[in-house]
C-alpha cells in the first residue's frame, strides 16, 4: 500500500515495532540493551514537555488531545536548531555554504535497511519500508542536488544531506512542512548568514583566521555579498 503524508501526527514515527521479531500479543517486551535504556532515557527527557507516556518498550504513545504547538530552538551542537511539535523534539538542523543537514533519532532497533529515505530536487520523504505513513513528507526550503545528497544511520540518528542547489544560499529552514512553522525567526538568520559569511571569508581568504569575526550592522548575505559567492 502506499504511504500517505504524516501531516501533523509527528507520533508515527514512535510507534513502530522495536525489532524484526514477531511478539505474541500481550506478551512483554524483551528486556532492553544498555544502548536501548540510554535511548529510552534520551526520549524522556525530549519528551517531557509534551506530556506524553513513554511505554515499556521504548515507544511512545501521544496524547490525542494534545494542543499543536511548534517551535524552533538551538540544537544540542554548536550551528544546530531545533524543529518541535508539542515541545518534542522531531528534528535538528544545520547548514553552511554547501549543504543542509538533518538529524532525526531513529526509533530503537531500527536498521539501515529498514529505512525508508527519498530525496528530490524539493522534497524528503523520510519513513519506514512497510509503514503507512512517512514520518517526515515536506518540501526543502530550497532546490537541492539529488546527485549530490544522501544519508545514512549512525549511532541511532539518521543523517541526512541535501547539497544546495545554490550555493550559499541562507536556508531559513530546512523544511517547509506544516505551513513553513519552522521558518527561523529575523535574529536567528542573522546568526546563520554571519555563520555562513565567516565560513566565506575563511575559504576566500586561507591564510587569515576569521574566528571570532563580527559584523557592523545587517549581516551581508553570504551568496550575493561583493559580487556573489565563486560558484554555483
């Protein structure tokens, strides 16, 4: 069958089933690995603005009255931000002159294999093979280079590159899900593009060290700045 848009049920993703084995309904779930409890204690503490019961198994279960909400933080790195729904975390971000990358936490015991990653040249579609429904299924905030992206599991959290299509250019978000709620507020950009023009100088200019670098007034857009940026 095929999928259909996650829509606003960002808690899709939370109820898939933990590993590839079949469990007896109303049997226990197996115990879980150390790497397995640190997951679980992760999505706790993710997840404990949103007033949602964390099962035994790790999985989540979402209050169906829960009131929408979104909003966009600085992430748990340097150059990340957050994307929200309900105060849970869904994704984070971060971008430089040539590529955009996402974060999302992958639900435990899920493989490589398993996962379900189309990239277009204005879209991601992010799932898993035999669900119903995809957990991510929004337009780029920009055109991206399906040649040039990928993505791939590691330590639990699938990655995901796009490579901009224009080089350079500030990504207000990194994608345009839910009416554009992750749009970054005028401050926030501020702080990418000034990111973005440091990470130009530095290149354009190799034997000077621009960290640290400020800027008087408005920061200039790293794409069109003095001409615009050498390529792409």
């Amino acid at each position: 069958a095929n999928k259909t848009s996650s829509s606003i049920d960002y808690s899709k993703w939370d109820h898939i089933e933990d590993s590839d084995e079949e469990h007896e309904e109303g049997a226990p779930p197996p115990p879980m690995t150390l790497q397995q409890q640190l997951q679980h204690e992760k999505l706790l503490k993710e997840n404990e603005k949103a007033n949602t019961a964390l099962l035994e198994d790790g999985r989540l279960q979402v209050p169906s009255n829960s009131n929408s909400g979104f909003s966009t933080k600085k992430g748990t790195e340097e150059g990340r931000y957050r994307f929200e729904y309900e105060g849970r975390l869904i994704y984070e971000w971060e971008q430089n002159l040539d590529e955009v990358n996402i974060y999302v936490v992958a639900p435990p015991n899920v493989k490589a294999a398993q996962i379900d990653c189309g990239i277009q040249s204005e879209h991601v579609r992010l799932g898993i093979i035999g669900a119903d429904r995809y957990f991510l299924d929004e337009r780029t905030f920009s055109k991206v280079v399906v040649a040039e992206s990928s993505w791939f599991l590691a330590d639990g959290v699938i990655q995901i590159v796009l490579s901009k299509a224009h080089r350079g250019l500030t990504w207000e978000s990194a994608l345009m899900g839910h009416h554009g709620k992750g749009i970054v507020d005028p401050f926030t950009k501020q702080n990418i593009q000034k990111d973005m023009m440091i990470e130009r100088f530095q290149e354009e200019h190799p034997g000077f060290d621009f960290r640290g670098a400020d800027f008087n007034g408005t920061v200039p857009d790293p794409r069109t700045f003095m001409g615009g940026i050498g390529y792409k």
